[in-house]
C-alpha cells in the first residue's frame, strides 16, 4: 500500500509540475529562456540532476544540445549527439516515440557517447518534441542509477514534450508574424512554383527508392523476403501518392485532398489485383494535412491490401467499400473499409501488419474499431481533423 501511495504522490507532482510549466511557458517570450526553464522541470518532476533538450540541425544533420541541466561547463550549446537509430535521442527523433533504456552499458541496441560516460550516466529516457506534426528535437532525462525510469516517468515526458513543443511552435508563429510583410507577400507569390520543383525533385527520390527495391526483390531467393520487399514498395507507393497530391492553401501549407488521395491510392491496388475487382469508394473530399494524410494512406493501404489478400482473392462475389465522412460541424472523421469475405478470426499477437496500423493510427491520435463475423468485417478508424 505504501509503494501505491508512492506512486499517486509522484503522478500528483508529475501534473503540478506539467501545469506550473504550461503556466510558464505561456509567458516566456525568449526561446533560450523556455528551454532552459523546461529542463528543470523535466529534472525536477523526475526527481534526476540531470536533463537536455537537443534541436535536430537539418543542415548538420545532428542534434545540438541547446539547454540543460547538471552537465559541465561547454556542454550546452556545443555538445551534439547523433541523429541516427542506435543513439537514444535520434532513436526517439527517428520513431516520433519515447525511448527508455534501463542500462546504457548493457544495451547492444544503442551506441553510449563520450558525454555521457563522462557523467556517469547509465539510464536515459526521451521524448520526441513535435511542432504541426514536425519532430523539432528531443527532450532527455539522465540518471546515474540503473533502471531508473519506470512507465508513469514515460507518460510524463511525452506530455510534457507537447506542451514544450506548443510553446515553441507559438514562439515561432511570433517570429514569423514579425517578419517583413513585403518579403512574406513575395515568398508565398513563389510558392506554387516552389512546390511544383520541389514535387519533382521529391518524385525522382521515390523512384529511384522504388528502382533499388524492386532490383533487390528480384534478386532475393527466399519467396518470403520478396513478399516483404513488395509489401515496403507498396507502402513508399502510398507515401509518394501522397507527395503526388499535395497542394499549396493560406498560408504556405501543405494539404492533401483526402478524396484524391484515395482514388489513387484504390485504383493502384485494383491495378495490381490477381483478379478483376473494383473497390467501391464513397469519399467526401477532406483536406488533411500532409504530415496527417501519410498516416491515413499507409492504414488504409494495408487494410485495403489485406482485403484484397485473405477476403477477396479467389472469390468471384468478392466486394470491398472504402468510406470516408465527417458530419458538417464535426471535428472528427471516420475512414472504413468493408469487406464481404469470411471473417478475420483471432487476430495473430505480434502481426507486423496490424503493429503498425496501430502505430499509425496512434500518431493520428485516432480509435480502431473492428467488426468481424462469418459475413464479413468492417475494420473503422475515427479520427480527429487537425489544422
């Protein structure tokens, strides 16, 4: 009882500390300043000496330590970590997804740097810090002990790195606001042309992606490995119809039309079905973001690839419908994907395929639902509209 007793005071102090921050941070005007303030409520809520904040250097393609607490003098504002998938901190950028390790020096998945041995330090946890659906950088706690971070420490620091990633994206809609109204008209007069160069550019990245998979699936001898390979070249598909789609609105943003996108996205799978079959769409023409649109595309391309392989192949009557609606005023939609074919039965613990629909559906922060019986299955997915 006490040890549960112990557990409700720390999650009390984790939302005291969450709300004091969301309180500051409305406040500070100075970047520098609100990052240095959120370290030490991070440390502090914790209960560690040690945290840093690290913003992803697109042009260094490294994350440069920006603020912190309890390291030595040099470290901030100079040290940097890398962005890839064995150091802890690019790991979390990398999977916009929380990483804790229990013991650095055990670890074969991670690569320990110079600066933390050099404090000691033997378990981390990280959190990605996202501005409009864009990981900016990572926010890091530190201890010297072993497995010192448990999963309420987790939920508090990826909550925190959303408020964090609030304020410094308010802090730089302000920077923006105050550039120069000339020069701000000028840009987005380019925009359109920008865009169009840039699609081009982006469209010969994917197929020369898509050209080196599919040299690698025919080479492969295992009929297992080449099933793999087609499945990754359909979801980069669904990523490049995607960029394909994309339009420039108000403001210089990217949107996608979601009835567009999954047109293309059905008459693709229709294309490379075995058999003749037609997907039935009732689509309204919601615009998404293009960080949001990707997510939707890639679920409802395995979905839709799933139909196609356990309830519509080899079946005459097969019928599969896709729809996606918002009622007027309503701030979610609903994307469905129906099938006629004998059910889904126990769903298979550890199925890569429906791994990552969840994963998916996570960053969308958005609800599966499935319905599945001898008749049929509908698989639904409800998720809010975000500007």
């Amino acid at each position: 009882m006490a040890k549960a007793g112990s557990a409700l005071e720390r999650v009390r102090q984790h939302q005291a500390i969450i709300v004091d921050f969301a309180r500051v941070s409305a406040e500070a005007t100075d970047l520098q300043r609100l990052l240095d303030i959120a370290c030490h409520h991070a440390a502090r809520a914790i209960g560690v000496d040690h945290s840093k904040a690290l913003q992803f250097r697109h042009d260094k393609g490294d994350l440069l330590i920006v603020a912190g607490r309890g390291w030595r003098p040099g470290v901030v504002g100079h040290a940097r970590l890398g962005s890839d998938m064995l150091s802890p901190p690019g790991r979390a950028y990398q999977t916009r997804d929380c990483v804790r390790i229990a013991n650095l020096a055990d670890d074969p998945n991670f690569r320990t740097s110079r600066l933390l041995k050099d404090h000691g330090i033997a378990s981390v946890l990280n959190a990605p810090i996202a501005i409009s659906g864009i990981v900016w950088g990572v926010i890091e706690v530190d201890s010297r002990e072993v497995d010192r971070f448990d999963e309420d420490d987790a939920r508090f620091l990826m909550g925190f790195a959303l408020v964090l990633g609030l304020a410094i994206g308010n802090r730089q809609a302000e920077a923006v606001r105050e550039r120069n109204a000339e020069e701000l008209g000028r840009r987005l007069a380019q925009s359109d042309t920008l865009l169009s160069e840039q699609n081009h550019r982006v469209r010969n990245y994917f197929q020369l992606i898509l050209s080196i998979l599919a040299t690698r699936s025919r080479r492969a001898a295992n009929p297992q490995l080449r099933a793999e390979f087609d499945e990754i070249m359909d979801r980069v598909t669904a990523i490049a119809l995607a960029q394909d789609q994309l339009t420039v609105r108000g403001g210089g943003r990217t949107h996608v039309d979601a009835a567009a996108y999954i047109e293309a996205l059905c008459l693709g799978l229709e294309r490379t079905a075995e058999d003749e079959l037609r997907i039935e769409r009732d689509v309204q023409p919601i615009e998404l973001r293009a960080d949001r649109a990707v997510p939707l595309g890639l679920i409802l391309n395995e979905l839709l690839t799933n139909a196609i392989k356990y309830a519509a192949k080899g079946r005459p009557d097969a019928l599969i419908d896709v729809r996606l609606a918002s009622q007027p005023g309503d701030d979610e939609a609903r994307l469905e994907v129906i099938d006629n074919g004998p059910g889904m039965g126990e769903r298979r613990e550890g199925s890569m395929g429906m791994m990552l629909i969840e994963k998916l559906a996570a960053q969308l922060s958005g609800r599966l639902a499935f319905e599945t019986s001898s008749r049929g299955t509908t698989i639904a997915l409800t998720f809010p509209l975000v500007e």
